[in-house]
C-alpha cells in the first residue's frame, strides 16, 4: 500500500472539500485503505499523480471514480427496510389520497448502483397496482458517478444480493441473466430515470418533490456543506412532503426547518 505524505493530503482533500463537499480532513486512513492499492494497480507511485491524472481525465471520469471509492457504502435491496415500509403506509397513501395526483414526484439523491431506487420503484408498482398504468411513477434517481449509474442503469445483480425481495416480486421484475446474476425487466428500468448530478450543484427542478431518500451520503459533509444541502432538499420539497436520511445520520447538529417524525424521517411542514 502507498502512504500519502502530508502535502498530497492537503491539496487532495481541499480540492474534495471545495468541489464536491466532502470533508475527508480526518479520513487520512480511509484514503490510504481505499486508494492505496488501486493507484498502486494502476501504476501511480505516489498519490499526486494519481490525482493529477483524476483531475484531468475526461473521458474515463477517473475523478468520480476516486470520489466514489472514497465514500460508498455497501448498498443493497430494501437496505434499512423500515423507510419503505414508512414510504408505502404513509408517503404513498398521502399522494394519493390528500394530494390527490397521478404524477409521482421521488427523488433518490445518491442512488449509487441502483438498489434503492429500484426498491422505490417495485414498492411503488406493487402499491399502485393496476392503477400504475395512469401514473407517471418515474422514480428520479441521481449520482455523482457515471461507473455506478452504469452499474444501475444495466441492472444486472448477482443472486444473492436479491435476497430480501419476496420470490413473487422477483419473478415479476427481474429476469434470470445466466446461473448467478438476474437482470432487471424493462417495466423496473422504465420506472427509474438515472442523472448524474452534484449536490453542491443549484437544485432546479421544474416542480416539488413528494419524497426525497438521500440516505449514507452526507456522513462526509462538515456541518456548513451539510446545513446547505439539507435546505436545498427542503426547498425542492412540496409542503407535507418527506426526507430520509440514513439511519446512522442525524439532523440534530443541523440547521433546518424539517419536523422530526421519527429517527431518520423528516417533514416539510
């Protein structure tokens, strides 16, 4: 493994921290153990040309490569399984009983490979049921890299990572791939629309979202990155409308305007 020296730690998390608010001031470990032997695999003796190479590389967007080794967590179907739950008792019903819409405004902010958001979207047509033919429920789902929306816009998952969708549900929206993968159907991958996009980025959206997951994502923002973004999400909300963070986050240290439901759930009032 390759360890950083002092001034490839200071330029590389300032230039993570000014673009794409991520505060890895502390994670000196982390970088080591993530990029370590992945720039040494790749031929880099020493993180600044590593990084000199990400920074400039267009074509591959090495950049969002290294950004994404440096903060993913695992990620799998019906991950922290109680917000789907909340999403189809509460958030659902609410759309379609007191706003009264046919149009599904949801948004999964850090979708990474594509497991929450096609877990959004199964719960959602299972909910909808014959009904889903006279909605629009198109699931928005966004990442800051292109090598994971790749990963979720193919759809295609090893078996065991299918293991907490009931069989009914699996025989409906997934496709046997060859003996260890599924793909997903094209009635699931229609129901996603994919973006890249960053969350320093200006939120413009041409009407309010219902209901934003954007769980396990700001774990790296410092406290000003995250009071920023968290009242963008606020702003793009409809009144009423919910948030879901990760269950190991907290708003508590936050400035915001939500009311808290309960651990993990917002509500834009």
């Amino acid at each position: 493994m390759i360890y950083i020296r002092d001034d490839e730690f200071k330029v590389i998390t300032s230039y993570i921290k000014e673009n794409y608010g991520i505060n890895l001031t502390k994670k000196r470990q982390l970088i080591e153990g993530r990029l370590g032997n992945y720039i040494s695999s790749r031929g880099y003796t020493n993180y600044m040309d590593y990084f000199n190479y990400a920074k400039n590389d267009k074509f591959n967007d090495e950049m969002a490569i290294m950004i994404n080794k440096l903060t993913t967590n695992h990620t799998y179907f019906f991950r922290e399984k109680d917000h789907f739950e909340f999403y189809r008792d509460q958030v659902l019903p609410w759309i379609k009983d007191e706003l009264k819409t046919t149009d599904l405004r949801v948004w999964s902010a850090g979708c990474s490979s594509g497991q929450e958001p096609y877990t959004l979207a199964m719960v959602t047509m299972e909910y909808l049921g014959s009904n889903a033919v006279n909605w629009d429920h198109t699931i928005l789902a966004s990442d800051i890299s292109n090598k994971v929306l790749a990963i979720a816009r193919n759809g295609i998952y090893e078996k065991e990572e299918l293991g907490e969708i009931p069989q009914s549900w699996i025989n409906k929206y997934f496709t046997v791939y060859d003996h260890n993968h599924f793909i997903v159907s094209e009635l699931l991958r229609a129901s996603v629309a994919y973006r890249n996009f960053n969350l320093l980025s200006p939120f413009i959206f041409k009407k309010p979202f219902q209901c934003i997951f954007c769980r396990n994502v700001m774990i790296y923002f410092d406290i000003p990155t995250k009071n920023e973004i968290v009242q963008k999400f606020y702003d793009v909300l409809e009144p009423g409308g919910y948030f879901m963070i990760g269950h190991s986050e907290s708003l508590s240290a936050c400035k915001h305007k939500f009311k808290y439901i309960r651990p993990s759930i917002y509500q834009k009032t």
